[in-house]
C-alpha cells in the first residue's frame, strides 16, 4: 500500500500480505502516480486490499477510510473478517467548507 504511512511501503502487497500470521492493516492508499491523492488512490488501493483478502481468505482492516466510494466498496463486499474505521473530518471537511473558513 502506500507510502504516506512513514515510508513503508509494500511493492507486491498480496506476497506480503500472505506472509503475514495476523491481521494486516493498510492505509489504504496508492499515491506514487497521484501525489495530489484524487479519490481514485484510496478507491483502487481498497479494491486491491479486498481482492487479496478474498483470494487469501485472511483478516484485514482498512484504516482511514476517507472516500464515499472506498467505503461503498467495502460495504459492497461485505466479508465477515474485514474491518475499517472512518475519521468524520475525512468524510465531511470539504474544499468548499475550507475555503469559507478561508484554510
């Protein structure tokens, strides 16, 4: 996942992920293309996330979840051995609202 999270970074996340004995948790994010972090990131690196823990069938939690679509994906999903969190700022602060408190 990505390297936002201090510099660790996972260049083959499904064989890192397959060695691991417990839960993983990702900040779920691919940013090496898209430094600015549009929606996408987060949405690709959550389908990526969940496709290894179905294939693999291993406990995963998704920190952060900070897009309407990457939780729909999640939600979508549905698998009894995901979990995640949300962060009400990364949900609902918004360009319009930063720009009115004049961020």
């Amino acid at each position: 996942m990505g390297s936002s999270t201090g510099g660790i970074y996972s260049k083959n996340f499904e064989e890192d992920y397959g060695c691991a004995n417990k839960r993983v948790s990702v900040h779920a994010e691919l940013i090496q293309k898209y430094p600015e972090r549009p929606n996408i990131v987060e949405v690709t690196a959550i389908e990526k996330s969940l496709n290894a823990s179905k294939k693999l069938k291993k406990s995963l939690h998704i920190c952060h979840v900070s897009t309407k679509d990457g939780l729909k994906r999640i939600l979508e999903e549905s698998l009894p051995w995901i979990s995640f969190e949300i962060i009400p700022h990364h949900l609902f602060l918004t360009r319009r609202i930063l720009r009115k408190i004049h961020f």
